[in-house]
C-alpha cells in the first residue's frame, strides 16, 4: 500500500494571506482509497525549495501531490520545480498549448505570450488536460514515485482530483483497500479525563482511536482500513460500542449530529419548547439554535453586554414567559482577574435552577465553550414524570 505526502505550493498561503483548503480535499480523498497520508507541508513560490521538498518528500512517500504554482506568471515555479527535483528538462508541448488556446476561446478572452510557459512541462510528464481552467496538470512517474501536479485553484483542482487522479491512483496502485473514519462527539469531560477511560483502545493499531480536543467538546475519531466498506463498517460498529459503554452520557452524537439538534430533540420529546436569553457572550448560542430552524426553539434575546448575574434569573423567566415556552435558559459572563465566570439559570417546568462555572481558557475560545457546557446542562435534564 502506497503512502502519501501533499504539497501546499504559495507564497499567499504561507504567509497566512488565505486558507489552504486544497490539502484537505486531498486528504479526504487519500484516506478513501486507502492510501496513508503522513506529511503536509506548506512552501512558498520558490523553485528551489520546492525541488528540495519534493525530493525530500520522495525518499518517503510513493505518490507527492502538489497544488498551486502552474499558471502562467514568474512566481509560478511547480513546472520547473519537478523537473529540477527529477533530474529532468522541461519540453514543449504543442498540444497542451492547443488546448490552452482552446480554453481562453472558449472563455471569449486571447492568451497572453506568457500563457505558453503553461506547455512546458517535465519531459516524459503525462499531461493531464484541464477542461475546466487554462493550467494543465500533469504527472510524473519514476520507478519509485507517482509526482502529481494540480491547479492551486479550488474548483479545478477538486475536478482533475476526481476524474483524472483518482483514478490513475486506483490502476497504477491496484488499489482496494478504503479507510473510513467515524468520530464520536463528547460533551463534559475534558481530554485527560476521557484519555482515562480509554487509552487502553487508542494504542490499537487497526482500528485506530485519536482524541481532537475543542473548546469544550472532545471527539473520538475511530478510523479503519478494510478492503470493503461493509467490512470496514462492521469493525467501525464493534469498537464504537465499546467506545459508548465507557464513555456513557459523555457522548451525545456522531459525526454530522450537533448538540444542538440533540438537545431540542431530546426537548421535544419531553413535550418541552425552549427560549434562551444570552449577555455578553457573542450570542453564539442564540445563532445556532436559530439555525436549526426546529420550532422547539421559540427564540432567543441576545445581548451585546454582561448582565448583573442576580438579574439573570428574572430576565430569563420573564423572556421565557413572553415567548410562552417551557424550558427558559438564561446565561451572562463575568470577567475576573484570571478566569471569566459563566452564570446560568434554568427555568424548567419542574425546577429552577442556577450555576457557576469557571472558564480559564483563552477569551476568544469561551463563547463556543459557554455554548457547549449551557447546551450540555440541558441535554443532562431528567424525564419528566409526565409530558406537559
């Protein structure tokens, strides 16, 4: 089984000015086939440090797939790059200047003279046409290495990767096997703590199990190489119960579920509706159940400031009755020298409640941290004995 190695090419990429979104693409599409992705690296417009990545990256991974740095302008060097890394020329290739003035026809607009830099790719390249842009691709094979090099644009690149890499991977490898992920969603216990429960499964070697930790949520990603997706599926379904008896309550969805639809599905079937009033903390929570568009969510005021926690509980129950809803949910932040204080008053038809928690992470990262330890507090509310 071949490994992978992806190379990011830009200068505005390196230096923060936007976002990669090539290598995950990429990413995604290696791990269907199967194929191990180890290194990700980013490099500027360079020629000469490309032809150093390159060459690194080929005395460790069989195939290297390289964005960016095939159009028409000095600072685009890919060209010159694999042809430097590889010991070879570039030659002209007059039918890939044919279809690139084919493609400026069919977009009404005439090249320029430095469009035709675009014909010239490493000799004994295999030209891979660009029905979709004006920059071909191409790919270039040695006895121990697949080099492939894609548009840096999104579109195009996502086109060639599916119609033209893909499956050229699939012969030239004869691949078969697939990897397939699944990743469990946790809310209320930190990383260390769910780490405790389950470090014994994350030495695994297939499947394997990986922590990502957020801002008050952690995910269990499950991740399995088989040479069928029902065979991948039913190793995937053991280890995911294993994985949910030791977490327990920790875990409240998989993959695209959100804590919000769980929290208001679990609301419904309480016959409870909800209404939030959220001070000083972005409003995020507000957002995203408004986002849902599910109508156990009657609506939610949102304040741009702090309110005195001791007038929270009111304006909570006084929002709560105006919106004629069941469940009010009222949270404000307060700063303190080191940490921010999250208060919380929950109005149910049963009880009253309120709380504090303690937040001593970085400012930025606390609203989505108050949205997940509110929306948790009221994924934790009991049956109640009788729907209302």
């Amino acid at each position: 089984m071949p490994s992978a190695e992806i190379i990011t090419i830009g200068t505005e990429i390196l230096l923060g000015e936007i976002v990669d979104s090539n290598a995950a693409t990429i990413a995604r599409s290696l791990r269907e086939l199967g194929i191990n992705l180890y290194r990700k690296t980013t490099v500027g417009d360079n020629s000469q440090r490309i032809a150093e990545v390159i060459h690194q990256a080929m005395a460790r991974a069989q195939v290297i797939i390289a964005t960016g740095g095939l159009g028409p302008t000095i600072d685009d060097p890919t060209r010159e790059a694999v042809a430097l890394a590889t010991g070879v020329e570039l030659e002209y290739r007059p039918e890939l200047w044919a279809q690139i003035q084919e493609r400026f026809r069919r977009f009404g607009r005439q090249p320029t003279d430095n469009n035709q830099r675009q014909a010239y790719i490493p000799h004994n390249a295999i030209p891979v046409e660009n029905p979709v842009g004006t920059a071909p691709a191409f790919i270039f094979e040695t006895p121990d290495n697949t080099i492939i090099a894609l548009p840096g644009v999104p579109r195009e690149m996502e086109y060639l990767l599916k119609h033209s890499v893909i499956p050229y991977l699939k012969d030239r490898y004869h691949l078969q096997d697939i990897i397939k992920t699944r990743t469990l969603h946790t809310v209320g216990a930190g990383e260390s703590q769910i780490d405790a429960v389950i470090s014994d499964l994350e030495t695994l070697s297939n499947p394997t199990v990986g922590l990502a930790a957020h801002s008050g949520q952690v995910d269990v990603r499950i991740t399995v190489r088989a040479n069928s997706e029902q065979g991948a599926d039913i190793m995937i379904a053991d280890l995911e119960h294993h994985l949910r008896e030791r977490l327990g309550t920790w875990v409240y969805g998989a993959d695209n579920e959100t804590l919000e639809n769980t929290v208001l599905y679990r609301l419904d079937n309480f016959g409870w509706t909800l209404a939030v009033v959220e001070a000083g903390s972005g409003g995020l929570l507000v957002k995203r159940l408004a986002a849902t568009g599910d109508g156990i969510f009657l609506g939610g005021e949102a304040f741009s400031k702090a309110v005195n926690p001791e007038e929270l509980l009111h304006l909570t129950a006084s929002y709560r009755e105006r919106k004629h809803a069941c469940v009010g949910l009222g949270l404000t932040v307060q700063p303190g020298p080191t940490q921010q204080e999250l208060h919380l008053a929950l109005i149910t038809p049963l009880e009253s409640h309120q709380e504090v928690r303690l937040y001593g992470g970085p400012p930025e990262s606390f609203p989505l941290w108050a949205f997940h330890y509110s929306l948790d507090m009221l994924r934790s509310l009991q049956n109640p004995p009788m729907k209302i």
